[in-house]
C-alpha cells in the first residue's frame, strides 16, 4: 500500500514544509524568474531548502515545481522540457527526503496562469492534458502523492484532477486558496469544494495560502463540518504580508510560535496534514512540528 495513505489511514498527524518561492527569493531568486528554471540551473540551492525543512521536522516535503505545467512555463527556457523539470525535481526532492527515514515527497501541481472557459480563453482538454504530462513526469520521478494546490475554481481543478487520474495511480490532494474570506477569488465556498472532490476520489482536501491564520480557522472548519472526519490539508501563509520598500520582498509577521499555535488549533478541528505557505521557514516549521507531534 502506498505510505501515505498507510499513515493516513493510520491516524498520524503530518508535517508539511514551509514556502518554496518567498525562501528562494531569500537565497537570491530573482524577481521575475521561474523558480522551476532552478532545477535545471541551480538544483544545489534546491536541495538545501528541501533539506532544510526535512531537519526541522517535515513528514511531506514538496516538489519545486508549483509552475511546472507546460503551459505556465511560456516565460521558462526549458518549456520544451517540461516533463524533464518535473522528473528531476521529483528526483532531487527524493534525494532531500532520504536523509532521514519515512519523509515523503508531494509532487505539486499549481494554477496553469489563465482562467478557462466561461471566464477565459483557455479550453478544459488542454489544460487537462498539460495536467496530465505533468502528473506523468512528477509520478515516474517518485513521488509518493500529487498535490494540486493554491486553486479558486472548479474548472482548472477539476481538469488537473482528471488529467492527473487519467495517467497516475498515486492519491491526490486538492488544495484550494481562499483569498476572500472563506471564499475563493471566484467565490466558491471551502463546504462545496469538500463535497465536490470527495466525491471525485480526492483521498485529502484542504486549504493553503489565502490570508490570516483566523480566516484559515473558518475554512477548517466549515469543510470539518461539512464532512466530519475527512482528512483535511492545512498550510496556511505566515499572515498577510506587507512590502519592505529596501528588499521590495514581502515580509510575513506571523512568529514561528503564531504558526505552531494555529496548527495545533487545525489539528484539534480535523487537520491530518498542517505546514505552512508563503513566508514559513524551517523555523516555522519546526515550531509547528514541534507543536503538533
């Protein structure tokens, strides 16, 4: 049986890792470039804040590769190789997890960067097939579940699950961004993105990035009581960040023990798997290990 859904079915609660982009952007990304292109150009950096999030107690770490569809890559110089990026990531984010004993590896599955049809020029069979070659890629690299992540609405996600299922047996996470509230910016509510992938064969659901640590405790639990005892993810942003004008970085207030405090709350309220989004790092993280276990 796949470990994930051993440890799951289990009852173990999970650590997640921290942010990928706002750390990168800490060790020298640049604004404007696609973290993705670090696979390629720079996998050292990658692999040692994959493995720092390993030392501060992550039972999931994810892969780079967030903006990994070919479609989202029109701005990255290896488009092309698309499927290639996704499987070394995977591998290199394997790599990171091996240092330590039963770390699994998340290969994730961001927005493709265009809305679909009704609201977009984008139609449903391409943005599934770009879905599908990256579930391919992600899956014979090694990870161990697919995580589609920060979604708003029902169209995109609905053709990333497909695409995924369509070529990988692995389960699948849908992880939805409440940037409103306890609404996506399309208005869906956490109760009806719970009902819907379910349904569909989601064997986790939950919530990550969106706005304040309070508003990710509604949306805990309004999907909780909505399906009580479905396992629900939950990695939420270091709070609502604000632009330091020296750094032009966004700076996220919320404290290592603000993070671990919260995740013990999401745990309390049916929380299987809590980390956290942008601006948590393995500082963070550790708290909320430490925290939770």
């Amino acid at each position: 049986m796949n470990q994930f859904l051993e440890r799951l079915n289990r009852g173990e609660i999970l650590v997640a890792d921290g942010a990928t982009g706002s750390n990168l952007q800490r060790m020298g990304l640049r604004p404007g470039q696609p973290p993705e292109d670090l696979i390629i150009d720079n996998p050292d950096i990658l692999l040692k804040l994959e493995s720092s999030f390993v030392e501060a107690g992550s039972d999931i770490i994810l892969t780079c590769t967030f903006g990994g569809t070919r479609m989202r890559m029109k701005d990255s110089k290896y488009q092309d190789r698309a499927p290639e990026v996704n499987m070394r990531a995977a591998e290199l984010a394997r790599k990171a997890a091996s240092a330590r004993e039963g770390v699994m590896v998340a290969g994730s599955m961001g927005p493709v960067g265009g809305l679909l049809k009704p609201y977009g020029p984008l139609e449903a069979e391409e943005v599934k097939a770009t879905f599908a070659e990256q579930a391919k890629a992600l899956t014979e690299g090694g990870v161990d579940l697919l995580l589609i992540e920060t979604m708003f609405s029902f169209e995109e996600t609905t053709a990333a699950f497909e695409g995924a299922k369509s070529v990988s047996d692995l389960p699948i996470v849908v992880s939805f961004s409440y940037d409103r509230g306890t609404r996506t910016m399309m208005g869906i509510k956490p109760k009806d993105v719970i009902k819907k992938y379910s349904e569909m064969g989601a064997v986790v659901i939950g919530a990550n990035c969106g706005t304040t640590l309070e508003n990710m405790e509604a949306v805990v639990k309004e999907y909780a009581a909505t399906l009580p005892n479905f396992p629900l993810w939950v990695k939420p942003n270091a709070g609502v960040p604000h632009m330091d004008i020296e750094t032009e970085q966004g700076v996220y207030d919320m404290t290592p023990e603000d993070m671990g405090n919260y995740a013990k709350k999401y745990v309390e309220l049916g929380a299987k798997i809590v980390g956290g989004c942008c601006g948590n790092t393995p500082e963070h993280v550790a708290a909320i290990a430490k925290a939770v276990k």
